[in-house]
C-alpha cells in the first residue's frame, strides 16, 4: 500500500503544479478543470475507501497550499469525495466513456453542495459556487469531458496505482 499512496503523491503534486502554474494562467479560460479531484475520484474507485479518504486528504493538502482557501476546506471536501468514491470500489466499470464522465460530472457537483454546506458555518469566510454562472457551468463541462481522459490516462499507470488485495 505503501509503493500506490506515494505513487498518487507524485500524480497530485505533478497535477496541482500543472494546475496553478499553467492552467491557472491561460486568459481566455474562465475556470480551471480540476484535475486533482478527477485523480482522487479514480484513486478511490479502484482501491477503496480507505485509500480514497487517504489521497484525497492528501490532494486536499495540495490545494490547500497552493490557494487562498482557508486551510483545511479542501482536505475536508477531497476526504468527504474519497470516501464517497471508494464506495464504488470495483463495482462499476470505468474503462469506458459515458460511466467516467457521469463520475466527473457528479463529483464536480458533489464539491460545490458540500462547499455550499461547509459555508453555512462560515458565512463571510468561504466563497461558494454560484450554480448557473459562466465559471461553474465550464467547471462543470471540463470536469465531465476530461474525466474519460485523465481516468484513461491513469489506466496506464494501474500496475504502479492500484493497491493489490490480499486474500
């Protein structure tokens, strides 16, 4: 387990410095896709909810780092998405189109409701998802068409990625 969890390390901090340092600074794009929650959500889905809570945790400290949210909201909503992902743990099949982009599309709006409901205690503190705003709705798009994308691009580094049962 030790060889897989280091392993999803890399691919978030090669994800978030792709994210913040590239993609952040592309002018004509009024969102930024988010990758690291599209990594957690395949994590998860092929080793479980305790590896999903785990590396989405992790990609949380990420992102926590590199924003200006305050610390500790987006471990909570990647740990909350893990868990949530890990529950599917090899029942579906992701090697397809349709399931994964169905995964991103869920998932992005899983991240803005549990956002929605982290807000409610901190009113002024944490800025939430306006639903039919430009920002989400792109959001929303570049999560779903990426998700069958980036779930195939891990499906290369499966034998590094997933965590072997043992029986």
């Amino acid at each position: 387990m030790i060889k897989p969890f280091f392993a999803a390390c890399l691919f978030f901090l090669g994800f978030s410095l792709f994210e913040a340092a590239i993609l952040s600074n592309i002018m004509f794009l009024p969102a930024v896709p988010d990758f690291l929650l599209l990594c957690s959500l395949y994590f998860s889905v092929q080793n479980g909810t305790l590896f999903g809570t785990t590396t989405g945790f992790i990609s949380g400290l990420f992102l926590d780092f590199l924003s200006a949210a305050p610390f500790g909201l987006n471990c909570l909503l990647r740990t909350i998405i893990g868990y949530v992902g890990g529950l599917f743990q090899k029942t579906l099949n992701i090697n397809g189109i349709l399931l994964p982009m169905l995964f991103g599309f869920v998932a992005t709006l899983v991240k803005a409701l549990v956002i929605w409901l982290i807000a409610l205690f901190y009113p002024l503190g944490i800025q939430t998802y306006e639903l039919f705003s430009v920002t989400f709705v792109v959001e929303l798009l570049l999560n779903t068409i990426l998700a069958p994308i980036t779930f195939r691009f891990l499906d290369l580094f499966a034998h590094i990625i997933t965590v072997e049962k043992i029986v």
